[in-house]
C-alpha cells in the first residue's frame, strides 16, 4: 500500500463523511431526534439538549462505502475485512437501536444492559466462527516481549470481553464535544500504521478509512457540537478498534494505544466501588473528563488534553512497534 494509497483511503472516507453530514443532519433536526441531557451530568450540558444524535450513522456510512469500494478496487477485500465491517454494523445496531428507544420512543433507559450484553455476545460469536473458518491463532503476546499466552477455545471467551468491554469503553467516553471524534482517529490511524507494517493491507486500509471518515465528521461534531454520535456511533468504534487489536494480534497493545477509553472506564469502575464501599466519591463526578469539568476546566481545554494524551500514547507504542 502506497502513501497514495492512504491518503485517497482518507481523502475519500472524510468527504463522503461530509456529505453524508450534509444531508443526514437536516434529516435528524426534520424528525426531531434530539439528545435528552441527564439532569445529575454538568449543569453547562443542559444547553445541548435537543442536539440532533445518532450521528454515528454519518461515518459508519462513510466507512462501508470506502472500504467496500476501494478494497474491490485495490483488491484487498478479504475474510477480515467482512469480519471488521459486521462488528462495526452489527455493534452499531444495537447503538441504534438503543438510541432509537430513548430519543424517539422516550424511554430513558434504552436497551436494558443484559440486552445490549446478549446482542454484543451474538455479534462477536458470529465473527469468531467466522475467523475460525481460515487460519487464525488463539494467542495473546505481551506487546514488545516474546510472552505469548495459548487460549484455545477459550479465545471466544476473550473475544467477546475484549470487544464488549472497548465498545462500552468508547461509548463511556463519549460525553465531551470531539472527544470520542478525535482520541478514536488518532488510535484507528497508529493501528494502520502497525497493519500496514505487518502486511495487512486489508486492515490497514480499513483503519485509514475510519480516520477519515472520524475526521470528515469531527467537522460537524467539534464544539458547539451540531450532531452527536450516540451510541450508534460509540459501540460500532470500540467494536471495530477492538477487533482490529484482534486481527493484527496486538490486543494487549490496545490497552496503550487506547489509553484514554481505559482511563474513562477505570474512573467509572473507581468512582462505583468507592463509594459502595466507603459512602465517598474519589472524583467529583464520573467519567473522568465530567471531574475535570467540575473543577473548572473547559470543555474545549478537556478535550484538547485528552486529544495530546491519546496522541502520545499512540504515537510512543507504534514507534517502539515499527522501527
């Protein structure tokens, strides 16, 4: 794959990206699906309420006519790349579905978590079946050593914990205008780099796809934000980053490169068991980015720091990877 090559990948993604945009968005104000703002969130966000969500439709269709067109068109289009685009559709989904329950039949809860988990399970065990058809390893290596772990048919088990917890993760971390937008840019774009250093151009390409068309829709999502993800958008990035983790056999690695969702999903889990226990919160409010809100940060200022961090912890891995 040529430098050409990559940049026609985001080239092509950002700007049907940015259509999509131009008509989805409209098409979302027409029929009034609007996002409903938690009354316990930061008293600041309650003038976002009524903007437009499911804007995940808006890149999820940017990536599957990408990839579908121009891995027919460089011939890369392998089992891999059908795995990679029914995680990112099936997680998607269920998001939808999710949002479609709160923000149109205004249900506040959406799916129930034991719902959502089922539908995860059955999208993530179709697409191990599938792996399972041609060659694929079972191992998980310790990311710059010779540690490898054998986890036979327990790797289903793996698989499903891995993709539901980095969807969950993203979807976390999806609280802030941009935020989401450009830390899963950045990750998507160091695992490029890795794929295409492994010879994987079929997941290569993918991955620079979904950095264009998150960058087309950052356009649109940048504060003031004029269209949210939602949980179309999250679940179907975290699914997709995770399974690329998987398919290139750097899961571990994903955990660094993905540093920011770990952090917001750790802060969570912090924040929960510390004041089950104790009665007392470590952070003023959960996740993390909402603590720094409450401290006086701005909302531009969060994402701007979360954005160099996730930078840093794609950048340092992938160098140490590659060269």
């Amino acid at each position: 794959m040529t430098p050409a090559t990559i940049l026609t990948a985001i080239a092509v993604a950002f700007t049907i990206s940015l259509i999509s945009g131009l008509i989805i968005i409209p098409a979302l104000k027409r029929m009034k699906f609007g996002q409903s703002i938690r009354e316990e969130g930061p008293e600041a966000h309650q003038e976002k309420a009524g903007t437009p969500t499911m804007g995940g439709l808006i890149f999820i269709t940017s990536i599957i006519l990408t990839t579908l067109s121009l891995s027919y068109i460089y011939d890369v289009m392998t089992t891999q790349t059908i795995v990679l685009l029914i995680i990112l559709v099936g997680f998607g989904a269920i998001g939808f579905v999710d949002d479609f329950i709160i923000v149109v039949l205004k249900r506040n809860l959406g799916l129930t978590s034991l719902q959502k988990l089922i539908a995860q399970i059955v999208v993530a065990v179709v697409a191990f079946f599938l792996l399972k058809m041609g060659p694929f390893e079972t191992m998980v290596s310790l990311p710059f050593t010779n540690i490898e772990f054998e986890l036979g048919v327990f790797y289903v088990a793996f698989l499903v914990f891995w993709l539901v917890g980095f969807s969950n993760a993203v979807n976390i971390t999806d609280g802030l205008d941009g935020l989401v937008a450009g830390t899963s840019s950045i990750a998507f774009a160091a695992f490029g780099v890795m794929a295409l250093s492994f010879g994987q151009q079929d997941i290569a390409l993918f991955s620079f796809v979904v950095t264009g068309a998150m960058l087309g829709f950052l356009l649109f999502n940048v504060k003031p934000a004029k269209v949210f993800m939602g949980d179309t958008g999250s679940l179907a990035l975290g699914g997709a980053l995770a399974m690329i983790s998987v398919l290139i056999k750097q899961e571990v690695l994903l955990l660094v490169i993905g540093f920011i969702f770990v952090v917001e999903t750790l802060s969570v889990i912090i924040q929960v068991i510390s004041f089950k226990t104790t009665g007392k919160r470590v952070f003023k409010m959960s996740p993390i980015h909402h603590h720094f809100e409450l401290s006086g940060w701005s909302e531009w200022k969060i994402v701007i720091v979360f954005w160099g961090i996730a930078l840093l912890a794609a950048v340092i891995p992938v160098l140490m990877e590659v060269l």
